[in-house]
C-alpha cells in the first residue's frame, strides 16, 4: 500500500493514481450507490450460479467417488471442462440464454461447479478402507455409508473445494458481465476502462478483490 502510494504521488504513470485518491473515489461510488447497485447485481447472479453448483457438485462428486461406473462415464468430461479455457465458452452460453443476467449465473455455475466435483471426489476416494469394512460389519448399508463414513472422511476435500469453487465463482461472475457489459461490477469495469477513468477502475477493482476475499472467508 505504501508502494502503491508513494509511485502514485510520483506521478509515474496515468495508470497509477495514488490509493489515497482510490479510497477517495470509492468511498464517493460507495455513497452515490453506484457500487452498491453493481455489487447488488452481482451478488444476485453469484448466488443463484453458486449455490446449485455447490449442491450439484457436491452431489456428482460423492458419486463419482463411490460408484466406479459413475466416475468413468463423467472423468473424461469433468477433466475436459475442468482444464478447458471457460472464458472461451461464454459466447456458447449467450447463444443459449441470450444476453441477460441468467449468462452470467450460468459462467458462474460452469467456473465453481468442476472444482467442487473434482475435490469431492478426491475426498471420497481417500476414506480409509477399514472405516468402511467397519461399518459393513456392523450392518451398514450404502445409504448409511454415504451419510456416516464417506461423506464425514470427506469434509475436509469438500470444504476446501467450496471455497475454492466460491473464488472461481467471483472469477466467473466477472467475466460474464465484462462479456456481456450490461449488469453488475464487470459492467462498471468495462465501463471506467473504455473511459479512461482509471482511479474508479481501480476502485471496482478493489471492490471485486474484497468481494473474492469475503466470499473465500464465509465458504
């Protein structure tokens, strides 16, 4: 920060306003609501991208990892789309769902949903054999072993993938509404970049950054 500053008081670049004058900036677009309304946009289509690939996720995941005919019907896809470049398929989604605030759920649901499924499946995969011949002996049936042995071994992979799944779904929700440059802080980034007003670029910048960092603390 106090780099930031002092190469900004420097005059160094146009590029690189000071961050005392960002603070300023942003406090002024946080009370004339312009942030607020953005960041409101967005959050809407965050949670309504987040919360199903989190649910499905979690869902295919567990499959995945319990049921070998499962895993080898949906590995080759997962992986495929898990390593893909996402971006590059959000013109797909726009031919889908036209250009409106459901492309930007839907970037979001693609970005979170192939971590989530992929963690939970590494979690699943790695409950230890005795545990289940444990609970086997003692009458256990597949329901029970989902609830009571496969699901609590794997809370930690699981956790870890919502939470890495919730900052791609900021990264997701970012590059849907840059995309579409209609709604929301992807909107306002587009918007202050085409207009060179840099100090509240910067200050949406943050605002996504703090966005990221608050939705990785509460996942």
């Amino acid at each position: 920060a106090l780099a930031w500053e002092g190469l900004g008081r420097l005059g160094v670049s146009l590029f690189i306003p000071p961050l005392s004058g960002v603070a300023v900036v942003w406090w002024a677009l946080v009370t004339d609501g312009t942030l607020s309304t953005a960041a409101g946009s967005s959050l809407v289509s965050l949670v309504k991208g987040f919360v199903p690939a989190a649910c499905l996720g979690v869902g295919l995941g567990l499959a995945m990892g319990r049921f070998t005919a499962v895993r080898l019907f949906f590995d080759g896809y997962v992986n495929t789309l898990m390593s893909a470049p996402l971006s590059a398929l959000v013109p797909v989604l726009i031919a889908l769902f036209g250009i409106r605030d459901t492309v930007v759920a839907a970037t979001v649901f693609m970005f979170s949903f192939f971590v989530i499924v992929v963690n939970t499946v590494t979690g699943v995969r790695g409950t230890e054999r005795s545990l289940i011949e444990m609970a086997r002996m003692f009458g256990a049936g597949e329901l029970a072993l989902l609830r009571r042995v496969y699901l609590p071994a794997a809370l930690p992979a699981v956790l870890l993938g919502l939470r890495l799944g919730a900052v791609q779904a900021v990264k997701g929700m970012v590059v849907g509404e840059m995309l579409i440059s209609l709604i929301g802080l992807g909107e306002r980034l587009i918007y202050y970049g085409n207009t060179f007003l840099i100090t509240h670029l910067y200050a949406v910048i943050l605002s996504v950054l703090l966005l990221a960092v608050l939705t990785s603390a509460l996942a």
